[in-house]
C-alpha cells in the first residue's frame, strides 16, 4: 500500500505540475489541461491532489522507516520534496495544514526516537530523517510558493494571495456552514434525510446570506451528519468513532506501520472537516484499508502487518475464514460486475448519438427503464429532454417533484413551474418561482426574458 500511494502521489506531482505550466496538451488526451497556473493531476479538484499528496508523503516516511540503504533514503527525501513542491503548485490551504501537522508530528517523533537512542546509549541508526531535515520541507513548501508563479510569466492565483484575502464573498465555509446550521435547527431531531441536502438548501428561504450554488454536502462530515440524519444519530456515530480512537491510543503507538495508518486517517479525517473526500472511492479505499490495519487484533513485530489470529483449532478456523472472504468477494465482484454494466447502459443518454454503443443510439431513453442503480439519473434525462405540454403536464409534473429532491438545478426547477402551471398548481408554482429567484437570481432572470 506505501508504494502504491508513493507511486501515485509521484505520478500525480508530475501531472500537476505538468499542468501548472500548460504542458499537459503535450499528453493529450491522457492529462486533463486545467489551464495555466492550476494544478490538481487526475482528480479534478486541488484538495483532493492535495490529500493523496499528503498520503504519498506519509507512505515515504513509512518507507524510509523500513529500509537501511543510504542512497534509498535519500531517494525518498528527493521524493518528498517533489511531493512538497507538487502541494505548493496545488494552492490548497487543506493540503498546507495537512503539510504543516505531517511535517510537525514527523520531526517531533524524529526527535523523541533520537533523545531515546541517546538515553540508552544504541545504536545510530535511525528510521525517521532528522527532525531539521524533516522541517525543511516547510520552508521548501513556501519558497516554491513563491517561484513556482514568478516562472509562469503571468498573473495566476498564488498561495500567499489566497491566505491574504480568503474566499470569494458570500461563498466561503462559513457562509456555507451558517446556512446548514439553520436546516439543521429546522430539523434536528431525525434531519432532512439521505440525499436531501441540495433540496433542503434549494427550498429555505434564509433570512441572512444564503450560499448561492447548489449545496450537496456540508463540507463537514458531522455537519453533514447532522442535516441529513440528526443530530442524534451524527453524535453517535461521531462520538463513537472517537470513543475507539481514545481507546486505541494513537499517541502512545510505536509501530511505524500503524502509525502510518493513524497518519493515513489522519490527513483523510482533516480534509473531511472542510469537504468531503469519503465520497469518492480512492478515499474510501484507503479508508477502510487503513481500519483494518487498526482494528484490535494480535500484534507481531512492529515492522509487520498485521495477520488474523490462529488459535488452536488451527487451519480449520483459517480455512473457514478462507471460505466466506472467498464468498465475499466474489459477491463483491460480482456486485462490482453489475454496476459497471448498469452504469454503461444508463450513461448512453448522456453521450452523443454518435458515441453510444450501436443497441442504443436509437430510441435510447426507452431502453434505460428498470435500473436499481441509477433511476435518479434515468428520471433526471427523461424529465430534462421532454417538453411539457398540456397533454404531459400532471406526469411531468410528478416527475419534477420528485426529480428536484435528486437535483434542484434551475432546469428541473423549470420544468417543474411550468409543469405545475399547466396541470393546475398555480399555488405551487408560484411558490416554487419564488424559491427560485431567490437561489438562482441569474437563471431566473433568464428564465423570465425567455417566457415574456
């Protein structure tokens, strides 16, 4: 797992910084091209590259823990200061944070493994780097801040800029966080549900300033409990969850490996404090591997992973254990197997007649019906690609509802006003155009020029 995500932060610093300086057309089409001056490699969102970075430095510490050759260890310090170099070109203030607790925790167990060694008189030999080499990364992390823009030749948005004035106006996290805490206060018992925050955000009406784009997480992962599930249910699982890392004692562990995986959840849990990685499946996987790691079990050596129990029973419990992870997985392959097809045939909706395979480039929609998976997104296509008519309008019409709680974006909003016009839900309607004048100024003034 270290090597794998060193690999991957490595690759993904040299595509960011590839696309920092407008290089990436000369991958095409297997680099995305952000434009001059971003970077955020293959996963389309700064904070995200910044947190696999941030992982990728940790699997090189673990690394370099492990291994004795002197040349090896100085790969690895060279390997880092890319990393550091690709977090600079990132400008994510979560990938700096993540960077500064990283660094700090590393050269304060750097210090504390060589304040022992002096103590016992071994022998000096040591995993860590120092802690001034480790600290170094920190004014390596600022000085590329500042030259990395000088050699654009242009004006690009630098990280000095960013920690000066902050978040554009009216769309920083604590507008955002203000509003969820009125849906919260609105409904805090048992939240508006799974899946219901962009809907819940779309229909209030805030009395102070209101976040103006659609709203489907909280950007906080026990804010976003909370609105979505209650209050109740978000201190259970947030306190629970802390209740078993007090009972692990992370601070008192001395096994690089399970360090590295406090460190791994360490940097994942920051950046879902400010968004929400766990969405998204790398993170997730990291995640769960990282929990396994950690879960309560027999320990061997503390350079070894760790292994499943054998008690006397032996190989029969092995092999048994054996059977249902085989059983397992394959359900999980198969389930996998599942979604990789339903979602190949739902998306031919959303590509060119031209691009969709050859059974469904005609009459394509009536071809999507029955998925488990994806019904939102079948509804979703249907609603947006039919025009309503006085023929439609009560269908269409609760189609809208309900497609509005998947998706509030102003075409669903439409279609849902003027379906409710036309079957007769004139009430309804005009309460739905003032929610959206009120989200979606812009879009409702279009919409009103358009209907004149």
């Amino acid at each position: 797992m270290a090597f794998g995500l060193l690999i991957a932060g490595l690759i993904s610093a040299a595509i960011g910084l590839l696309q920092y300086y407008d290089l990436a057309e000369l991958f095409a089409p297997w680099i995305t091209e952000p434009g001059i001056g971003q970077a955020y490699g293959s996963l389309r969102q700064r904070n995200q590259f910044a947190t696999l970075l941030s992982m990728a430095l940790i699997a090189a510490l673990w690394l370099h823990a492990g291994c004795r050759g002197v040349w090896r260890r100085r790969l690895l310090m060279g390997a880092s200061g890319l990393l550091t170099v690709g977090l600079a070109a990132s400008v994510s203030r979560t990938g700096l944070l993540q960077l500064l607790l990283v660094v700090g925790l590393a050269a304060f167990m750097a210090h504390r493994e060589r304040r022992a060694a002096r103590t016992a008189g071994g022998d000096s030999t040591f995993r860590l780097p120092s802690s001034l080499a480790l600290l170094a990364l920190i004014p390596l992390y600022f000085a590329a801040s500042w030259l990395l823009p000088l050699l654009v030749g242009g004006e690009v948005q630098e990280m000095f800029g960013r920690l000066r004035q902050g978040a554009v106006a009216g769309q920083g996290r604590l507008d955002l966080w203000s509003n969820v805490l009125t849906l919260i206060a609105q409904r805090p018992w048992l939240g508006w549900g799974w899946g219901e925050l962009s809907y819940a955000h779309y229909s209030t009406l805030y009395a102070g300033p209101r976040f103006p784009v659609i709203l489907d997480n909280a950007h906080n992962l026990p804010l976003h409990l909370a609105v979505e599930l209650g209050i109740p249910a978000a201190l259970l699982i947030c306190g629970g969850f802390v209740w078993m890392v007090i009972a692990a004692r992370p601070w008192a562990e001395r096994s690089p490996t399970r360090l590295m995986a406090w460190g791994l959840l360490g940097v994942i849990l920051l950046h879902s404090l400010l968004e929400y990685p766990l969405w998204y499946g790398p993170f997730q996987l990291v995640f769960g591997v990282c929990l396994g790691m950690l879960w309560p079990q027999t320990h061997g050596s503390s350079n070894e992973l760790p292994q499943f129990p054998v008690r006397k029973r032996g190989l029969a419990a092995l092999g048994g254990t054996r059977k249902w992870l085989t059983l397992a997985a394959v359900t999980l392959l198969s389930c996998l197997g599942y979604a990789a097809w339903d979602y190949t045939r739902i998306s031919q909706i959303y590509l060119p007649r031209s691009e969709r395979l050859s059974g469904y480039q005609d009459d394509t929609l009536a071809k999507l019906q029955g998925s488990w998976l994806f019904a939102n997104q079948v509804r979703f296509a249907e609603l947006t690609l039919t025009d309503v008519t006085p023929a439609n309008a009560e269908r269409m019409y609760e189609m809208a509802r309900s497609t509005v709680h998947f998706s509030p974006e102003p075409r669903v909003i439409i279609k849902l006003i003027e379906s409710a016009q036309l079957s007769g839900h004139s009430r309804e309607a005009q309460a739905e155009i003032e929610r959206f004048r009120v989200a979606f100024p812009a879009a409702y003034e279009r919409w009103l020029e358009g209907s004149r």
